[in-house]
C-alpha cells in the first residue's frame, strides 16, 4: 500500500509544476532563455520536483514504471551540483515536453492513491 507520504511527494510535485506553468506562460524559448526570474523559477522547482522524486523513487516506480524517476532525480542532480553547466535550451525543452507527460502521469498516481 502507497504511503501517506507518497501522495504528499507527488501534491508537492503538482504545486511546482503549476509553477513552471504560471513562469513561462506567454514567454517563448529566446524570451525564457534572458529572462533570469523565470529560469530560476524554473530551476528552482525542478529541484523541488527532482527532491521529492528521490524521496520517493521506489514508490513511484511501483505506481508507474514507464515515467523515467532517474531521469528526473538526474535534472535535480544536475540544476543543484552542475549549475554552471545548465543548459537553457535543455530547461526549455523539459517544461514544454516533459513536464506535461509528467504532470498526467502523477495525476494518475494520485487518483490511484
């Protein structure tokens, strides 16, 4: 049976992917790219997301096997220890592609839960 805290990671998830949502509604990939409140932003909550990926990896790799939970934890990985080498364009590409996927696939999870 899931734990309770497992369905706290993932509400925790929905509320930074809201986040990014509301951070680059409006903006396109170059206007992203020199906005530095909206990267951080960004960046920021990838982190958060990536944290509580970890905290929960064995947990959500039993609710949902096909998400890439490594991947994930590997972009908070990179944004907190390889922040110098963070690749824009990259950011850009997980919030329009990635995220989205991400976002049904806790959705799924949590009315699972």
């Amino acid at each position: 049976m899931p734990s309770r805290e497992l369905e706290l990671r993932v509400r925790d998830m929905l509320a930074e992917i809201a986040v990014v949502e509301e951070a680059v509604t409006g903006l396109s990939a170059e206007t992203f790219a020199h906005n530095p409140q909206a990267l951080r932003a960004v960046l920021y909550s990838l982190a958060v997301i990536g944290e509580a990926v970890a905290s929960a990896i064995n947990e959500l790799e039993e609710a949902d096997s096909a998400t890439p939970w490594h991947q994930i934890r590997g972009m908070r990985n990179a944004v907190i220890h390889e922040y110098f080498r963070v690749d824009v364009e990259t950011v850009w590409q997980t919030v329009q592609l990635d995220l989205p996927l991400l976002k049904t696939a806790l959705k799924r999870i949590l009315e699972e839960l």
